[in-house]
C-alpha cells in the first residue's frame, strides 16, 4: 500500500501533512470523517444538515450543500468511508486529481438535481452522508474494471449487479417510488458526469463523452507536413492508450514500477 502512494508524483496530490500526502478523494473522506465527529459532539443535531426537499422549499437552502456533512457514526458508516478511499483511489490514480475533483462535483450535482427535481412531485425523497458518493465511486469502480475479482473470485461485475439490484428491489418492495428514482435519475448523471472526466469509454450510449483528438483547422493544415514533435505525440498516445488499457483490463497494481514511472512521464509531457 505504501508504494502505490511513493509512485504519486507532486501533481496528483493537492498538499501534504506529515508522510500523507491529500488526494481529492482522501478530502472526501476526511469530509464525511468531520459529519460523523460533528454528528457525535452536536448530540446528533447534523440532521438539520441532511437535504429534505420540503425545508428546502421552506427556505432552508444550505441543505443543498450541506447533506454530504450529515452522516452518522458507526462501524457500517466507517467501512462505506474505508471503500471510497479505496475504490475512489483506484479511479484518481488512473484520471488525476482535477478530473477526480470534478467527478464528485458531477456526482454532487447529480443527485442533488435528481433528489430537488423528483422531491417536487413524490414523497419520500432525502439525502444525507457520503454513502449516496461511495455506492456511485463503487459502480464506476466496476464499470471500469468488471472482471477484476472480490471474495471467492466473484467478478467485479456481478457484485455491483446483486448491489443495485438489492437497492432497487428493497425500494420496490418498501414503495418509496420518491428514492428509487432519485437512485435511477441521479445514477444516470453519474455516468454522464463520468464520461466527461475519460471514465466509461465503452459506454457509447451515456452522453457526455469529450472528443478529445478532433483536430483545429491549423492542426489539419500543418497535418500533410508533421513535425517530430508531432510524431512523438502520437507515438506517447499510444502508449499511454496501451498503458490505460492495462490499467482498465487488470488493475492499476498490475503496472510495473517501470511502466507507472513511464506512464507519470507520458501525462507530465502532455500537460506541457
């Protein structure tokens, strides 16, 4: 664990304390951490924080931003808190630190839209705590590495499947119709949001997805006559594609040392 943390270089962290060094995901971490201490030291009284479309409606406009802070403390809540870190930190290796900060901006906002939009027309409709983030990174963790394996070799794949299906079904079964499409309505900004950062590249049908190789008209007319430079860009693309695809088909540890330092160089060189 200590060396996939050595490979980070400078700018895949935002700052550190000590030998840590801040990742965006470890931040979110660190800011569920501060509701459940808030929600130990104010008597439980982070339920003011929690998004209730009927306050919201009232007036109470801070529930927008503040339901991610209104968490509870116990050991559940603490593992949903260790499995962000650990999927989230998979993802923020493979995207950056920028685009991980925008991935969850892109989840904040879609489950918020979602929660405000279907609050107006059914009931039973909130949001409070990370685990609505952390169930989002875990089914982005496995739609970007589906055949990975979990206990007893089950694939990657068929545990988000039991997952969602589980949380569909118990919503159905409870008939809190104001939930479950919060879940399908906001689950489906995820993926849009997703796309929008380079995850969920064979998802061809979530839109979202950036054209990042279309050519200006400059480029296409320097194209008949290409540099070194260009040469070398286009031979760095495709070995970092055969890289990324290593990552996505097995895993970010699956990478040597040589070729994560290889890959550090590829994204230096293409932010230059």
């Amino acid at each position: 664990m200590s060396s996939h943390f050595s490979a980070r270089s400078r700018d895949d962290y935002w700052f550190s304390l000590g030998r840590f060094q801040i990742t965006t995901t470890l931040l979110v971490v660190l800011l569920g951490a501060v509701g459940m201490l808030a929600w130990v030291f104010s008597g439980g009284r982070t339920v003011a924080l929690a998004f209730i479309p009927e306050a919201v409606f009232g007036g109470q406009v801070w529930r927008l931003f503040t339901w991610p802070l209104a968490e509870y403390l116990d050991l559940w809540q603490v593992l949903m808190l260790v499995m962000l870190w650990y999927f989230g930190r998979d993802i923020e290796t493979t995207i950056g630190r920028n685009q991980m900060a925008k991935l969850f901006l892109g989840i904040w906002v879609s489950l918020t839209v979602a929660a405000l939009i279907i609050g107006v027309l059914l009931p039973g409709v909130g949001l409070a705590g990370i685990r609505q983030v952390q169930f989002a990174i875990l089914l982005l963790w496995i739609a970007e590495y589906p055949t990975r394996k979990f206990f007893f070799g089950i694939p990657a794949w068929v545990l988000g499947s039991v997952l969602l299906g589980i949380q569909i079904l118990g919503m159905i079964g409870g008939r809190t119709w104001g939930a479950l499409f919060v879940l399908l309505f906001g689950l489906l900004g995820v993926a849009i949001a997703a796309r929008r950062v380079g995850l969920l590249s064979n998802a061809t049908m979530v839109p979202g997805a950036i054209n990042r190789n279309r050519p200006s008209r400059s480029s296409s007319a320097r194209k008949s006559q290409p540099t070194r430079q260009d040469r070398r860009h286009v031979s760095d693309e495709d070995r970092m594609d055969a890289l990324l695809g290593k990552i996505s088909a097995e895993g970010i540890h699956s990478l040597t040392k040589g070729e994560r330092a290889e890959l550090e160089k590829l994204r230096q060189r293409r932010r230059r």
